[in-house]
C-alpha cells in the first residue's frame, strides 16, 4: 500500500474529534419576551391614575389589603373567601411600597406583562419567531387587557399564571420530566387559589391534549398534575360555597359580547393553514382556551349566572395566540401589504377605546365620585344612609368623605366587625335613629338588585313617610340625595339639640 493511501486513513486516526458546542440561546426568545412585555408596561403605565379615582371593587381590595392579615383572615370567614389570597399579596406590597393608588395598580401591569412575555414564548415554540413576536404584541393591544393591566384586581395575576401554566404544559409534552409537571400543576393551582375560575383552564388544557393525541405517559401526567390542582382547590370551593350569595347581584351574563366576538374571530383565524411546530398545534390549543372557559360559564349561567367577562380574562391567551399565527401565515403568503393596511387600520380602530379605558366612566362606578358628592351635599351633623347597607364600601376608601356625617344604620363598623360593610342596627332602632335628624344624606347605587330585607324596608318606608327629597346629584354608579323632613321646610342641618349626633361625629 503507499503512502498516499495510507495518508488519509492516518489524519482520521491522529485528529481529535471537535468537541461539541452547546447552541446558544436564540435571541428570538428575546425579542419575543421583551418586546411585548415592554410594549405592555408602556400601555399600563399611561394613564394608571384615571384621573386619581378608583372603582367600587378596587376600593374593596384598598380597604381590606390595609387591615392586618388575622384580620383578613376573619373577613374572609364572612366573605370575600375566593380573593383572600390577593388581599394578603396585596398587604405584603402595601407593607413593602405604600398603600397608595399606584401600588393598587402597579401588580397588576407588571403581571399582565409577565403574560405578554409569555404569550410570545408560546407563539414562538408553537408557530415560530414571527408568530412569537406578533402574538406577544397583540395581546397588550386587546381592550380587555388594557382594561384589566390598570385595575388593583387579582384577575391580571390569574392570566398570567394562566398564561405561564400553559407554556409549562407545551414544554413538558416532549419532555416528559416530572419535575416540569410539577411546575404545571404548582402554577395552575396558585392561579386557581387568587380565582376559583381559573380551573376552567385546566379543562382546556385537557381538551388539547387529548386533541393533540398525545401518548398515554403524557396524559397520564397531566391527569396526575390536574388532580392534584383540584385536591388542592376543593377545600376552598367547598367554603366559599357557603358565601354564593356575593355572586346573586349577577342578574345575567355579564358583558357577554366581547367574549362571543372574540371567540367566533379566532375560530376563523383557526380555519387558515397555520404554522406547526412540535407536538401541540398552536390551533389546538388556543381555541380551547378561548372558547371553553367562557362557553361553560354560559351554559352554567342557564342554572345559575356566573358568567362575568373578567373571570375568563385569561381566555385572552388563546385570540392572541391566533391573531399573531393568522398574521404570520399572510405574511408568509407575501401579502404583507395587506397585512399592514389592516394592522394599522386595527390599531386605528383601537385608539378610541384606548383612550376610553383610561377615564372614570370606562368603570361601573367611580367611588371618588361618590365620596366627593356627599361630602359636598352633606352638613357636619347630617345623618346618612346607604340603601343598601352593603353599599357602605362605595364611600369608605376615603373616611374623609363622611367624617362629619352620622351612619344612622349602623352599629358596628366594617374593620371591628370583620366584614366588608359593617352591621347594621335591627330596623326598628334605625327608623328611631332617622327621625331624630332633619337632613339625611341618601347613597343608592344604580344598576343593581335592590334587597328587601326589614332593614331596607325600614329605611325606604321612613323616608317615604317622613321625609322629602331636597336635591339629587347623580354620579357614575350611584345617587346622592338629601332629604329633610316634612315639618320643616328650612334644610337645616343635623339633628335637634338633644338629639344624638349633635356634635358632628361619626358613630363608630
């Protein structure tokens, strides 16, 4: 054999094998995070203060995220179980950076952007970088998410455990590590501890894997990890059974046509050639997570209404998810032309609403509102009642409002009682307390079902019988209205000298 041929068989044997180098992390997964995160900050930030007023439910979370954990503990024996968790989250970052209207709101931009990022990451393993990226855009940009990213609320926490929940579920079917299950079924649980409606993802989630036809280990996976989210959710959904009565204001469902719009949008999206990569079609995941949540919240509102849009905020996921992938394959079609005529004519659309949702009216009620107007009509002295007596909440975020007036129904505050609006004196002692003042300043919410316990009968009867309405001012979510009596024509303030409340203080 010569040397020329013995050669390269020699270079094979005598040269080390180069080593193999680690891929470095695609700085796609950057972008898709970063972009779409910072795009949701930018949005969340603008306009956070809504003219420094806050609304009847964020006013709730003010009031008992200020009162001690044991406190909140107590409360929620009473009610509010299903958001006691957020109130003690809530506390602890009231502890950490002050109680005020931006620490209310600021958890909740930072964790709508936590989902954005996590919108991208699943569009990119889902659909690639292009889909990641648009996907992770459009989900800040839909209303309901602007909406929900400025309120002090646990429903922007849910969606982004939702949201993270749902990229573990995509990572761990190929994997099949159990502690990737784990992480799962940790996540889906703590969201469904803040929001007893966030199990209704865990439906979806199902719906997709049995869709996907994943094999047998994998399900079986996800069954062990969903059963545990269930254990782990029975005892409070057992308890906070026993306070369904907070959910009987729900006369039907409740803004209903965003939800219905969105989901026939994405369906159509579904219908086109998306783009597949891996086990999981991004098709079949995102339209379970869109359509299901809400459509059995519908069909459970034909026995009893639930369905309010914001319980399903996290359903977001799943038109994001399909707008991005639907923008991607026109893309790919080379109609990019059309594609950003329509993008810009979207964003266009979206200006308006845009701007609606960072102004007082944009919310059911505007209790800086209804504070200031019964500070302004009432007199040091005046009495006040709330028809009705849970309605208190709607002037309690600033005590200021009220401090000179006396609760006429009132015998034990909310914070010593360990409730949201306090207990009220039996309905003969508050007709007694009414005819001892001349003025009485009247709070009734508007839009809701009117109660017809004793106490709420003694307070309409007596007023009808012996007093007069003197003025009205109406504002977002409620009236004011001052009456005075019928003998006397003067609306002279408080009540007679030896009258109880002569002094201007506030019953406690």
């Amino acid at each position: 054999m010569s040397v020329d041929e013995r050669a390269p068989a020699v270079a094979r044997t005598v040269s080390p094998p180069v080593p193999a180098r680690r891929q470095s992390p695609s700085p796609a997964k950057a972008v898709v995070v970063i972009a779409p995160l910072s795009l949701t900050i930018a949005l969340g930030l603008w306009g956070i203060r809504r003219k420094n007023t806050m609304w009847g439910d964020e006013s709730v979370t003010y009031q008992l995220a200020h009162r001690d954990l044991s406190q909140i503990r107590l409360t929620a024996q009473h009610v509010d179980l299903v958001h006691a968790l957020y109130y003690a989250v809530m506390h602890e970052i009231f502890g950490l950076f002050g109680g005020g209207l931006l620490t209310l709101r600021l958890p909740s931009v930072l964790a709508m952007s936590v989902a954005a990022g996590g919108v991208g990451l699943l569009a990119l393993r889902l659909a690639g970088p292009r889909a990641g990226l648009l996907a992770g855009l459009v989900f800040p940009l839909l209303p309901q998410v602007q909406k929900f990213a400025q309120e002090g609320r646990s429903y922007a926490m849910v969606c982004a455990l939702v949201t993270w929940a749902t990229y573990a579920l995509v990572v761990s079917v190929p994997h099949r590590a159990r502690w990737r299950w784990a992480v799962y079924g940790s996540t889906m649980l703590l969201a469904c501890l803040l929001h007893e409606f966030a199990v209704l993802a865990l439906v979806a989630h199902g719906v997709t894997l049995v869709v996907s036809r994943v094999p047998r280990p994998v399900l079986r996976a996800w069954s062990v990890a969903a059963a545990g989210v269930v254990a782990g959710l029975l005892p409070l959904a057992i308890l906070s059974a026993g306070q369904s009565a907070q959910v009987s204001w729900i006369g039907g469902p409740v803004r209903p046509g965003y939800f219905l719009v969105v989901a026939v949008v994405g369906v159509v999206c579904a219908l086109a050639p998306l783009r597949v990569r891996g086990p999981v079609r991004l098709s079949v995941l995102a339209v379970p997570i869109l359509v299901l949540p809400g459509l059995l919240l519908l069909v459970a509102s034909l026995v009893k209404p639930l369905f309010v849009d914001r319980y399903v905020l996290y359903s977001n996921i799943g038109i994001a998810l399909l707008l991005g992938a639907w923008m991607d394959y026109f893309l790919r079609r080379r109609s990019s032309r059309y594609a950003w005529i329509a993008a810009v004519a979207v964003l266009a659309a979206l200006v308006q609403p845009s701007l609606a949702l960072r102004t007082p009216q944009s919310r059911s009620n505007d209790v800086t509102a209804i504070g200031a107007a019964v500070r302004k009509e009432g007199r040091p002295g005046d009495g006040l009642l709330y028809l009705s007596g849970q309605h208190r909440t709607l002037t309690a975020a600033n005590p200021e409002d009220t401090r000179f007036l006396t609760d006429l129904a009132l015998a034990q505050d909310p914070v010593s009682s360990n409730t949201l609006a306090g207990v009220e004196l039996p309905a003969r002692e508050i007709a007694a307390r009414m005819l001892e003042f001349d003025r009485i300043v009247v709070v009734r919410a508007v839009g809701v079902h009117s109660l017809t316990d004793p106490q709420e009968e003694a307070k309409t009867s007596t007023l009808r019988r012996h007093f007069r309405e003197y003025g009205t001012t109406h504002v977002k979510g409620a009236r004011v209205t001052v009456y005075v009596r019928d003998h006397d024509p003067s609306p002279k303030a408080g009540p007679g000298s030896n009258s109880p409340g002569a002094s201007g203080g506030v019953m406690r």
